[in-house]
C-alpha cells in the first residue's frame, strides 16, 4: 500500500492533483492520460485514501497561518496589506479565506486536511511548516526568512533593496550610517520564538560596514514606534557623526523621527533617513518619509496564485518567486 505522496511521485503530478482525481473534483481540468495514468497507479498499488478528519473536505477554501498578532497590526499594516491581495487572489479564483490562524493565539487548528490549501504568513520555524505540510500537501509560504526552500515561497529580496537604500547615501559619501531594527526569529505552532537569522536588511547593512570598514552602528530590538525612539536617542547620543539612518521599518521609523526632533536636529541637513514599508501615513509625516515601498499585496496575490496552480494543474516542483520593490524618496533625504 502507497500514501498519496507515493503515488504522486509515481504518477508525476501533486499530492493535490492526486486527490482531486480520486475525488472526481467536477471543478478540476486535467487531460485524460493524466486522469487515467493516477487511476491506473491508484489501482495498481491498492491506493486507500486516509482519514483527512470529520466531514467534507473544503474544496474551495483557504486557511492562512500568521505569525503576527492582531495587536501588532495597530500601528503596522505591512501583513494587513498582505491579507488584501489574498482575498483578493482568492475571490479571482473561486476561493475563500474561511479561517485564519494566529500563532501567537496558540490555536489548536485541529482542520487543516480538511482546507484546499494554506497560506502561511511570516517566519515560521521550519518544523512547524513540515508538520503542517505533513497534513496537507498544499502549503505556500509568504515572507518567511527562516525557510527558504523546500516549499512554493513568495518573499521580498530585502537584501538587494537595502543596498539600494544604501546606495542612496555612498553616493553622496553620506558617513557613518546607522541601523535600526531587529533580528528575524521563527515562530513555532505554540507561538514561540526560536530559529534566528539577521534577516535581508541587517545582512546587508553588516555585509556593507565590513566591504567599507565602517563601524557597525546597529540597534536592535524591536519593531514598534516605542523601540525606534528609545533606539535613535541611544544611537545618536553615543555616535553623534552619524549622517544618515538605516531603518528597518516605517514603525521603528515613526519613533525615530520624533527622537530626532527631540533631540534638535534637522532632518535633512543634519542626518538623513531612509526607511522600509511605504505604509499609508509615511507621505503624510513631517518631514514626509523616504522609504523602500513593498510589494505588500502582490506577496499576496502571488501566493494564492501558486497554490491556486497546485490545485489545478500537475505542478510539483516548489517554485520561489522573488519580488522587488522600489525606492520613494521624499523629504528625508536630501536630493542627489
């Protein structure tokens, strides 16, 4: 006797493909060799289909997992954004979102064979992701930096743009740069905290003070308002050379802006700013904020299109989708 993943190797297709055909899914479209070919090997190999959990299967409805709380979502929209392109996605494609899932809640989420597919959103620990994966075959993950292979991904290369962040001041010779932000630590199912990795931005900022020989002038802690003021004074006071700031989001962003105001100096002419997100308020702050806008619902998006492709088609190969964002500079930054 096989398991679904077995006979879906032996057939060439998805796990999801598998199920669909066994099922007689009247949505799926599917060529009559394929459908022949994984009835023939279903046959062949005594294929039994398991227990997936009591009732119907959910043919047309997504989960998603996140690893942000809804507290966190007050002052930052980054997932919110992410959120809209999936139901956005989603409805495009004759699906719905009925449930999510917040891991630091610590839900039991005892119905996960039962959804078409998840969504997974943030970094989440690599097990975690295999014992949900092991449950249903059909897992994307969005903006998840401790897991970047092995599953269909869809991030942001956080790394390349804080080069171009950076960039923007080597080629002024606007020095010493600060660096505000945080490390990126995984989630686990409980809503713990465990695998820690730098992350694309603070990577990069390290890798660039090593290549320059420049102080690494890093604070790290948080991502709130509350943790960019008590950070930029910190940094500030200690190294007042400092030029420019490296920002890791436009909530630590919002914190510092008032500590520079605080601490009477003019942005621009006496430090610059450059920040990550491009959230709604940024062009509304005073000064408005310069910042590294993300392709925050086209992750989205582009997630549900990748799972969408696995419900549908014989796709098994994960596939990573990288996307690029854009620079928006405004009034912390001085003009090249």
């Amino acid at each position: 006797m096989v398991s679904m993943r077995q006979l879906a190797r032996l057939a060439g297709v998805s796990p999801g493909l598998v199920s669909r055909v066994l099922n007689h899914d009247p949505t799926l479209a599917v060529t009559p060799a394929t459908r022949q070919r994984i009835q023939a090997l279903a046959a062949q190999y005594h294929y039994v289909p398991g227990k997936r959990g009591p009732g119907k299967k959910w043919i047309n409805s997504l989960c998603v997992i996140t690893a942000v709380a809804e507290k966190d979502e007050v002052y930052d929209d980054y997932f919110k954004v992410i959120m809209t392109g999936i139901t956005a996605a989603a409805r495009e494609n004759g699906l719905n979102v009925k449930t999510i899932y917040r891991l630091p809640e610590g839900p039991a989420m005892p119905d996960i064979e039962k959804y078409a597919g998840i969504v997974m959103i943030g970094s989440i620990t690599p097990k975690a992701v295999a014992s949900i994966a092991a449950r249903n075959a059909h897992v994307v993950l969005i903006d998840n930096q401790v897991v970047t292979s092995g599953y269909p991904v869809v991030g942001v290369d956080l790394a390349a743009m804080a080069r171009d962040a950076l960039m923007v001041f080597t080629t002024r010779n606007v020095a010493p740069i600060g660096f505000i932000g945080n490390t990126v630590r995984g989630m686990t199912l409980t809503g713990k905290l465990d695998a820690e990795v730098a992350g694309g931005r603070l990577a990069e900022y390290r890798r660039f003070c090593r290549q320059t020989h420049q102080p690494d002038y890093s604070v790290l802690g948080a991502w709130d308002p509350a943790f960019g003021y008590r950070a930029t004074r910190q940094l500030l006071t200690a190294h007042p050379e400092i030029q420019a700031l490296l920002i890791a989001s436009d909530p630590l962003a919002l914190g510092a802006l008032r500590a520079v105001a605080d601490l009477n100096l003019q942005i621009p002419a006496e430090l610059e700013v450059l920040s990550f997100d491009d959230l709604d308020y940024a062009q509304y702050l005073i000064p408005r904020l310069s910042t590294a806008k993300l392709p925050t619902q086209e992750l989205g998006r582009r997630a549900v299109q990748l799972l969408y492709q696995q419900l549908t088609t014989a796709q098994v190969t994960p596939e990573q989708i990288t996307l690029r964002g854009e620079l928006r500079m405004r009034e912390t930054t001085k003009k090249a």
